[in-house]
C-alpha cells in the first residue's frame, strides 16, 4: 500500500510515517517508480509504534523492543528495559505531581483576600510544599 493509503488506514500523518522509516521502526520499499510501498501488516505496525510511544517510550527504545513485541517473545532483558522505562515514567509522574501541588498553592495563596495576587512568598510556598508532600 502507498504511504497516503497508509496514513489513512493508521490515523498517522505521512510525516510520522517517513519519521518511523528514519528510526528504522518501519520498513518500506520501493517500487519501479520510486514510491514508498508497505506491506499490509504495515498499518498493525504502526497502531503498536502508536501504543508504545502513548506508553512514553523513546523510539530508539521502541527499535530495541519491537521485535520481541512482535514475536511475543519475553527475555530478561526486554522485561529489565520495560521495568526501567516504567521506573522513569513513575519519576515523571512524581515530578508533574509536585509541580501541580505547587501551583495548586500558588492558586490558592493567590485567591486568599490578604493576597495582592502578585507577591506570595517563598517560604508560604515552601510551608505549603512540604505540610502537602507528607502522608
């Protein structure tokens, strides 16, 4: 199928398509004319590319991956990087929670009547910060 056709199928622009071919996580050839062809599988390909990099993985993760995705092939190794990604999917989530819990401070202190809504101190922060992060 022509790259537009596949693009269509999967719900990804051409542009990201011709991206995954640069990253080697889609292969296409060529026909007489010059034009990108992909094998049917193509678009099933492309929807798992889509699920890992929703998942937050880089494509050169993904690239060491895919194959034992694809094969339902488990190794030790594979699972190791999988755990890894996870453990730095959770730090980000960690890092996003307290920046919203900051700015859930800010918010408030910024509503509060004796704010000016420009000046809230650091050490409001900080008390705020600190009282909220523990259990």
């Amino acid at each position: 199928m022509r790259i537009g056709e596949l693009a269509a199928r999967s719900g990804v622009s051409v542009r990201a398509l011709r991206y995954y071919e640069e990253q080697g996580l889609l292969a296409a050839y060529r026909s007489a004319s010059g034009q990108r062809r992909y094998p049917e599988a193509a678009a099933d390909r492309v929807q798992l590319i889509q699920m890992l990099y929703a998942a937050g993985l880089s494509s050169r993760t993904i690239v060491e991956l895919l194959p034992c995705v694809e094969a339902n092939v488990s190794t030790p190794e594979s699972r190791a990087r999988l755990a890894a990604e996870r453990n730095r999917i959770d730090a980000q989530i960690t890092t996003l929670t307290r920046t919203r819990d900051r700015l859930d401070t800010v918010i408030r202190l910024s509503e509060s009547p004796d704010s000016d809504c420009m000046r809230i101190a650091d050490q409001d922060l900080a008390a705020e910060a600190s009282h909220s992060a523990t259990p």
